[in-house]
C-alpha cells in the first residue's frame, strides 16, 4: 500500500518522479505529492488529495518545483482521512526535513504526545508525521543528520520504507527500510529509491533490494547502503527482467482487459521452462524427496484471490500426495495455532511477495521450524527471498487492483507443483500424468479459446448488471473458483455477491433466494455435476436466475436450466479452474464497465497490502 520513489540526478526531478508515481497509482490513490531540493537550497513541497492528476494539474497551475533531487508518494490512507495535510511528503515544523513513508509506526502516539510537551506543533493525523517532526528535533540535538536516522529508528516501532530529504544535504536522500518493500535503482549520473519495481522500468533495471534494517544514502553520482550497525554494505545488484511496455495499458481501456488478454501467454511463459521431454521439472527444488522427507501435511497460506488459489490446491494437492493439504488465510493463521514443525511444509502464495499478513505468516512457519516454498510473481520480493524454496509464475507486472493472470499463472503452478510431487513420490499413475502433461501444453490455446468470444459475457452483463445481490454456487473445485469468481464481481463492481458451496446453501443461505435473484452456478467438475445440476434445479424452483457455466462434454445436461450458460473446453479436471476463472473474470469486467465504475482502481482499495 502506498507507493514511493526518489531521484537524484542531474536532471530536472519532478518529470521522473511524476512518472514513477504513475506507474505505482495502483498501491494507493487517495492522495498523491512529492518534495524537490531547488538549486538554492529550498525544501519545497506540493501534494494534494485525490488521484495523481490533481498533483498534476497543481504542479501545472502554480510554480513548477525545481530542483534535481525529489521524492514522491501515493497514499492509501491508513491513519488519517484522505485530505491536502495527511497527503505525504510530510515536513518538520522547520521545515527543513520532508518524509515519504510506507507502512505503520506503532508507537506514534507516544512518540507524538512526547513531542507536543516538547512544543512540537503537529499539522497531520499520520503517524508518517512523528517520524519528520522526531527527525528534526533529533537533527537539532545531534547536527548529524544520519546520526539522527539512527536516533529515529532506534525509537519508533513498526514497519517503514521511507524517503528522506533535509535542505542542508541538498545533493542526498536517504532511505531506510523494516518490513515493507524497498529498492535502489542504478542510473548514470542518477540514482533512485522506489517502492515497487514497476516504478523504476523506464529509467533502470538495475536494482538491489534493501533488507530490514538497513539504511542508504543515495546521490547523482553513487549509493551508500549500510546495515543496522553502519557498517558499509556491498550489495548485490540485479537485472530486472521485465519490460517496460508490460507495465503500459498498450491500447487497451484497461489494465484488467489488457491482463485478462495475456494470460494465455502468462500461462505459457510459466509453464514452458518447467516441462521437458514430457516430463515436469522444477530444477528450484532440487530434490523433491529431500523436500517432502518427513512432512505429513501441507499449510497452503495466502490472502484474497491467493487464497482462492490456495482452496484450488486443497482438493488438488490432497488427491495427488494423499496427505492433509489445508488452504489457510494468512491473517488468520498467524494468529490461530496451526500445527508448524518439520513435518509441516508451508506454500506462501503472492503476487506481489509484499503481502504483510503472508510474510508474517511465512516467518511464523520458518521460526517453528517448517520448511517454506513460495510461489511468488515478482522476483526479488520480500516473500521470494525470505522463503527456502520460490517458484516464479511469469506473469509480468499486475497493474489492475483485481488480480487475472497473476490467479491463473499461480494456479497452473500450484498444479504443476502437486503433480510434480506426485510423481516423485510415485503417487500418480503415468496415463494420468501423460495426460495432464499433454493438457499443460495445450492449455494456453484453449484459454484463448475461452476469451475469444467475449460478446457472450458482455451479453450476460448487459443483462444483468443491475442486480444488487449475486450467489455463485459450485462444488469441490467449482467452490473454490465461485469464491474467485464471487470476490472478482464485488471488487470492481461493488455489486454485493457471496460464494457458497452448492450443498451448504439449503442449510441456511437459499432464504435469500427470491424471484429473480442472480444464482452463477458453477458445474465445470464432472464427477459431481448431477449434484450440482440438483442444486440448480432447487434455486430456479424459488425463482433463481441462473447463469450456468460447464463444459462442451456436459453442457446439454446444464442448458435448460439456465438463462444464460458459459461452455469451456473439458480438460484433465485438475486443470478445469485455469479455463473456468476466464468467463468469471469477464463477465465481472463487463459488469463493472456496464456500471461505469473505475476497474483498475476500485474504491477503497490498493494492489499490494503491506500493512495488517
Ligand atoms: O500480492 P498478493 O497476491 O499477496 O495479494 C493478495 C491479495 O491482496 C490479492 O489477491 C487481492 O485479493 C486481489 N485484489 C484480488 O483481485
């Protein structure tokens, strides 16, 4: 949440920071500002509520700001309404020092309440604000300014990323870092901070990540970074593989549209370097006997649409390992007793490898001793280097708050996984495993197959996005894809919509059931359609509106029974929620369109959520 990124060059800052902000709008949008240091010296700083093209027109209406060192911010409101004085840069009452910052400080109160004995005058509700303020009272004290980061950070409690300027360094910022994400870029003559890799592809794709603890001084003409003691780091430097035009819209009116077109080859670039004559390879695991030695259950942990993936492996995983395989929510299972130790093997599944609660969750496994694989689509994340074991989904950068092709990469991964392990273990038969291998290769195709006749999910959600209240109903694996496709309609559309598993809805839930209600019904899993289609029958009897989606093999058991039916290629049934999420995900895209509502940004909403 909350997005950073900080230059200094040798060139103008503002144009670079603007367009860096830009590409990091989707972690937070509800206020937007950045700081420059001008030639002569000036802290000078602009920020207002609301998207990033208020700051721009502000920027464009009154005196640009100079200067070629600067640091920007994108918020998502944590503590303190969406307003021009919560919106970051923050600047001491001096106004000698400004703060972006990233993530929580706990104990804020106590540091501000200390501070106004002081006669320090706040302006904010932040707590971004005691980090500023105690800057500069420390600043005052100390006349060392990195002297006085250390006094900051030896103070406050929590997680930061944080930018810093002070116009008596006008030539430097610094940087520090604890549990939320942090990076430096390399340039010529130039050098940045930012947040997310996205904000960095069109200046650098030198990167070096920063570890908890550590600080950095950062010039147009080099980088000083330093562990939690001050002692000079070397750090390792990486090459980003990602293209810039991956991160652009590319004509689409959406980022979502754009990603949900992608898949196919999101799909394919995830699986094809891990196939080979015929076979699974995961060369990341090296030795998956060594890794599944002793284990005698699985954790799958994750949060949102993740953890919809994680449900998907549940019922996978525990068919091909024969072992106990639970799919977690990771701000739950924290915080709940889960059985850790060496015999548990935990998968962390996240897009971005920034979630807090999955990291925290990740953490707890590996302090109780559990060995950690992760399936991670940006590389160098938090999540993918603090796990034993990652597994890349070779998705490319995610723009749209609503996850696509990340969901169907690290779903195929996760399935790719158990049946690789399977096969290790012996626990497949190999006609099985042939055949699965065959419809891996086969599946980017017939995902393009599912989205190229987009007019019958723009017609459904021409007739139905008026509706308030929509049901998606399915079993075993059809369960686990309606809570996607249920969680994927209510983000974007802000339509109310609830996934219930098709059995559970007579213990309860199908009071709600009234003459017109939209019912999705999901009947893609053959070994259980007739039940389903029992469960179809008893909600169109109360008067249900169903759309129906199933596959070719089955669709004229379904068809009379719904108003309108979505027909997918039947493959291996491990593999059928990789083609089911495609409609789900269109007809949510269309229904949101119909509505007029802004897709890629939802309401209330960021893309990465790193605080708890
Ligand atoms: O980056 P992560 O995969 O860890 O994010 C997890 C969830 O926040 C994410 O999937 C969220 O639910 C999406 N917005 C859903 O579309």
């Amino acid at each position: 949440m909350c997005g950073i990124i900080g230059f200094a060059g040798k060139t103008e800052a503002v144009p670079i920071l603007l367009d860096g902000l830009e590409r990091l709008e989707y972690r937070g949008y509800d206020s937007a500002g950045v700081a420059t240091i001008s030639a002569d010296g000036r802290l000078q700083v602009k920020k207002s509520k609301g998207r990033l093209s208020v700051l721009r027109e502000l920027l464009d209406s009154q005196n640009p700001l100079s200067g070629n060192i600067g640091i920007g911010h994108t918020r998502w409101a944590t503590h303190g309404e969406p307003n021009d004085t919560n919106a970051h840069p923050h600047v001491g009452q001096e106004r000698k020092i400004a703060v972006v910052h990233n993530g929580i400080i706990e104990n804020y109160l106590e540091i501000k309440n200390s501070l106004i004995r002081k006669g320090v005058v706040f302006s904010s509700d932040t707590d971004t604000e005691v980090i500023v303020q105690l800057l500069e009272y420390y600043y005052r004290k100390k006349s060392d300014l990195m002297d006085a980061v250390y006094a900051v950070l030896n103070r406050i409690k929590g997680a930061y990323a944080m930018g810093i300027l002070c116009s008596d360094f006008p030539g430097q910022m610094v940087a520090a870092k604890k549990d939320a994400p942090l990076l430096i870029g390399y340039g010529k003559n130039k050098n940045y901070i930012a947040s997310d890799v996205t904000a960095l592809l069109a200046q650098t794709k030198t990167v070096s990540y920063m570890e908890d603890g550590e600080t950095a001084v950062i010039t147009a003409d080099g980088v000083q970074i330093f562990d939690r003691d001050r002692f000079l780091l070397e750090k390792e430097k990486h090459l980003i593989e990602w293209d810039v035009s991956a991160a652009e819209k590319g004509g689409y009116a959406h980022f979502m549209l754009k990603e949900i077109m992608e898949q196919p080859e999101a799909v394919r670039k995830t699986i094809s370097p891990r196939l080979a004559d015929g076979e699974i390879v995961m060369e990341e695991l090296n030795n998956a006997s060594e890794l599944m030695k002793n284990i005698s259950r699985i954790y799958i942990v994750a949060c949102g649409s993740a953890y919809h993936v994680g449900m998907t492996g549940k019922y996978a995983l525990e068919r091909l390992l024969h072992i106990p395989v639970e799919a977690c929510l990771a701000s739950e299972f924290r915080y709940s007793e889960p059985l850790l130790g060496e015999s548990a093997l935990v998968i962390v599944i996240s897009q971005s490898g920034e979630t807090l609660d999955s990291m925290a969750a990740l953490r707890e496994a590996k302090r109780k001793g559990s060995k950690v694989l992760s399936i991670v689509n940006v590389m160098g994340s938090s999540i993918a280097r603090e796990a034993d074991y990652v597994l890349y989904t070779w998705a490319g950068p995610e723009i749209a708050v609503a996850t696509t092709k990340a969901y169907t990469t690290q779903m195929t991964l996760l399935l790719m996984l158990g049946v690789y392990l399977a096969k290790q273990l012996n626990g497949i038969e190999q006609e099985e495993y042939a055949v699965i291998i065959r419809e891996l290769q086969d599946l980017p195709e017939k995902i393009s197959v599912v989205m190229n006749d987009p007019d019958r999910y723009q017609k459904a959600a021409s007739r139905y996005f008026n509706h308030n209240s929509v049901f998606y109903i399915g079993r075993n694996l059809d369960y686990a894809l309606g809570l996607e496709g249920s969680l994927k309609l209510k983000e974007i559309s802000y339509i109310h919509s609830e996934s219930y598993a098709a059995g559970e809805l007579k213990h309860g839930t199908i009071s709600l059931i009234e003459p017109g209600t939209l019912v999705v019904a999901l009947a893609t899993y053959e070994p259980l359609v007739e039940k389903s289609l029992s469960n179809i029958v008893e909600v169109k009897s109360r008067g249900a509106e169903v759309i129906a989606m199933t596959t070719e093999r089955i669709v004229s058991l379904i068809e009379s029974q719904a108003s309108e039916v979505f027909v997918i290629p039947k493959v291996h049934s491990l593999l059928q929620p990789v083609l089911g999420v495609i409609p789900l995900q269109l007809f949510a895209y269309y229904v949101a369109l119909n509505r007029g509502c802004d897709i890629d940004k939802p309401r209330n909403l960021a893309k990465s959520v790193t605080v708890e």
